[in-house]
C-alpha cells in the first residue's frame, strides 16, 4: 500500500473520509478546502443531516462527482486520542473498499488541540495498514478489492511525510511478522524460518549466523536442544547483529521460536492446540524489528536471537523426571514438558550475556497464566530494573499497546525447588505467569532485562480495535518505539 500526504485541492482519492466531532460540526480548515472542490456539499449537506451526530465510529457515505466522502464519527472532542485515529483508520478503509472499485482512499481528520499533527498523521497511517491486512496467501479467491493508494490530505503536507514514512516502516514490519505468524507449521519450520532470516540480514547488509544442531551441542544448548529433539524438524538458533558505526548502547531482542507446540510427551488437548503454530511469535515479532531498523538506522546495537525448534511426542522426546544441564551450568529437572518455551528462552538469555549489552528484551509466548491474569489484549511484563520496565511501558503506551507490569519475587523460587536438581520447570498452579519469569531470571545477569509474555496477545480469535481477527504483532510498535525513538 502506498501512502502519501496531499493538499486537499490535490487530492484524486475516490472515498474521502473526514472526520467530525460529536455535535460538534464545525469544518476546519482541510474541510473547507474540500468544500470548496466539491461544490460545497459538505456544508450543504453532512453538516445539515440531523441523523449524523459525530457520535464514535458512525459513519455516513455522501457521494459527490466521481468521488464519494464518507463522514465518521470522532466522538467527544475532549475524549478524542490518536488510539482512535488508529482505530478508526482502520475500520473506515475496510468500509471505504466497499464504497468504490477504485483503490484510492484520503483521510482528513479534527484536531481537538491535544495531539500534534504529526502524531495523527502516523496513527492515520498505521491504522490504514493494520485494518487493511489480509492473510489470503493460500485462499484461491483472492481479496481483490484491497486499497492500493491512502492520502493523508492536510493544508501542509510537507510536514506530514516524515511521520507517513515511519508508519509505513512499522506497518510493514507488522504485516511481515503476521505473515509469518500465520503461516501453517509445515512451511514456518525451523529451516524455512531461519532461510527468511538470512535473507532478510543479507538484504540489509546486517552480520547473520545460524547454528545448527551439532554446533549447538558444543556451545551447550542443552536445555533448547532437549525441546527439539522429539522432532524430525533440526533446531537452529539464529542470531543477527545490526551494528551503527558509534552505537550509544547495545540491546540484545530474544524472540521465542517454538515452531509447533505440542506439548511434547504432556501432550496437549485437541482444542489447546489449535493455535500452536502461534508459538513462535515472539520470534517473528522481533524479525519484524529488524526489517524496521535496516530502514530507519537507529544509533544503536541490537541482536536479535532466537532458539528455533518444535515440541513434538516421539521415541526420542525429553520426559518428565529428566534433569537438563542448562548453557550457564544450572541443572533443571523437567516437570512438564508443556513448559518448554522457557528451556528454549533459558540458554538463549545466557548467550546474550556473552555479548556484553547493555539491556535484554525477551518475548515470549510463555504462560496460559498471563491470559488468566490480563486476557488477550494486555501484555504482561517483568524485568530486573524498575525504571527499564517504566520505561518500555511508556514506549508501549506511545506504541498503542497495552503493557501491565507484573512481580518477579525472589520467595518465588521456592515454588521450582527441586529434590534432585537445582530447579524445575514449573511451579504451582498459582502465580504461573511471574514464577516463568522467576525462573528465566536464573539464566540473565544483564542488569537491565525485560521479559513479555504476549501468551494472550499474540493471536485474537476475534476483532479488537484496529486489530483484525488472526496474528497481532504484539510488541513490534513497542520495541520499534524502544529502539527507535
């Protein structure tokens, strides 16, 4: 999709949406200039419909010559924010496809004096691209009314473009990592994944190695290794370094790679696995980091990592009751083997001690427990340092995403004492989400890390806001906005 900033004499978009205030008509100044090349319709009739009130997200399509202008809802003007730009983006452009066959879409919205031009101008952007998604890659009719072409259409465009860029930088790093959410277990394998991953660093001129399993034995991946070695499928661990030429700090970026999850040996039930091929997200969200840092270049360090395996049940599955030697030299007796994202997350976060960084961010689809806790559109975080956990959750919150601090409390590693190793697995049934985090601690000695458990955020079975049913893309915004600011 390609998106541009116009002057509203400019414009040849075939559905304009405009938006407007509840009870609240009053034109400003790019409406005016669109009422004038439409002969004044707007104000001859939207602002004259005594069934339109501006309430949230009502719409109401006018056509006008060639075009048609599809008038939307703000609601109230001093509740009204730029997650609702977002949103509304996103819901008008799946309504704008229907209005006309042509693929060019403008959007002009109120400025109730809080939010800074610019900021609208991304949100609009963004939430073009998000509601315009559409996994249809193995579908044989395909989507063949999909805009083509958005306007931002404003008195002064030019100072529009840069904020356009980056959404368009963010959308497609989102729509990149959807993709591969979403695409089945038998294509995302370890080896496919870790293909699109060369690729993606050798296009972008970014430092790539893939280990594969007989290296991986020799670095004493014992814990990741023991995860994929009830599969055919040969685990790879892949790590790609993006390094600026004077880097004001160094992040290492771990994204869980569990391919398929079956639960292994503690087999999961049927409808519990229905998603499992979700399981790597945390993998793809931070691919798509990377594709958005090879164009916006930020003047930091980051290594991306991720411990690439599936969980399947066979003669030579880890069981229950055996004790791993993990990378850092920690024992770890196997509770359950459902609980294998943080075996995987364990050996990787030690490998990114040995890099010597400044801050570790690791996501994750960890723990049914966080869904419990926060439902599916809240991510839970835990970390090590208060003021780097503030911090990310204000990057969330610029993002558009919502981040929920959670407790990491030292009286939790009583819960994974173990009678013959130095920990297990798992806990109680109670707390799940923290005491995962608990026992991910034992394998960092970064000072400032950060742990995301996007278990509930990852994949909606419905929609939600300017998001679409299926992959989320959870915590690219937010680690875009980390890295990136």
């Amino acid at each position: 999709m390609e998106i541009y900033a116009k002057l509203p004499q400019e414009t040849e978009a075939d559905v304009i949406v405009t938006g407007f205030f509840e009870d609240d008509k009053t034109l400003n100044d790019t409406q005016k200039s669109l009422d004038e090349k439409y002969d004044n319709v707007v104000s001859k009739n939207i602002l004259e419909i005594e069934n339109f009130k501006g309430k949230y997200l009502e719409t109401f399509a006018l056509p006008v010559c060639d075009a048609k202008i599809l008038a939307v809802g703000l609601g109230k003007k001093e509740e009204f924010n730029v997650d609702k730009v977002r949103e509304i983006a996103a819901k008008t452009i799946k309504q704008a496809e229907k209005l006309s066959r042509k693929k060019t879409v403008a959007f002009n919205f109120q400025n109730n004096g809080n939010m800074c031009c610019c900021k609208i101008a991304y949100n609009t952007a963004l939430g073009a691209i998000m509601g315009e998604y559409d996994f249809d890659k193995y579908k044989s009719k395909k989507n063949e009314e999909k805009i083509e072409r958005v306007e931002i259409i404003h008195c002064k465009p030019e100072k529009m473009t840069p904020a356009i860029e980056k959404a368009v930088i963010t959308g497609d790093a989102m729509d990149f990592t959807k993709d591969l959410i979403s695409e089945p277990a038998e294509f995302a394998t370890p080896a496919k994944i870790s293909e699109i991953a060369t690729k993606l660093a050798n296009e972008n001129g970014f430092e790539i190695k893939v280990f594969g399993k007989d290296e991986l034995k020799t670095m004493n991946f014992n814990a990741f290794l023991a995860v994929g070695q009830g599969s055919i499928q040969e685990p790879k661990f892949i790590h790609i370094k993006y390094t600026p030429e004077n880097p004001e700090k160094k992040i290492a970026i771990i994204g869980k790679g569990i391919t398929f999850d079956s639960g292994g040996l503690d087999i999961k039930p049927p409808a519990s696995m229905l998603t499992m091929k979700t399981d790597m997200s945390g993998c793809a969200c931070v691919l798509g980091v990377m594709k958005a840092i090879a164009k916006m270049k930020p003047n930091i360090e980051v290594h991306m990592l991720s411990a690439l395996c599936e969980n399947m049940p066979s003669g030579s599955s880890y069981k229950v009751g055996d004790v791993l030697i993990a990378k850092n030299g920690k024992t770890i007796e196997v509770d359950n083997t459902d609980a294998e994202g943080r075996l995987t997350l364990a050996d990787a976060l030690t490998y990114a001690d040995e890099l010597n960084v400044d801050e570790v961010i690791d996501v994750a689809t960890l723990t049914g427990a966080v869904i419990v806790a926060l439902g599916n559109t809240i991510t839970g975080i835990m970390g090590n340092d208060e003021e780097f956990v503030k911090e990310i959750i204000e990057d969330s919150k610029e993002a558009g995403e919502n981040l929920w601090q959670m407790p990491i409390l030292d009286d939790m590693q009583d819960n994974l004492k173990s009678d013959i190793a130095d920990m297990r697995n798992t806990g109680s049934r109670y707390a799940g989400a923290s005491t995962a985090a608990r026992f991910l601690s034992n394998f960092t000695k970064a000072k400032k890390w950060a742990h995301l458990d996007i278990a509930g955020t990852a994949f909606l079975d419905k929609p939600y806001k300017e998001l679409n049913k299926g992959a989320t893309a959870a915590m690219v915004r937010t680690l875009i906005q980390h890295i990136a600011k």
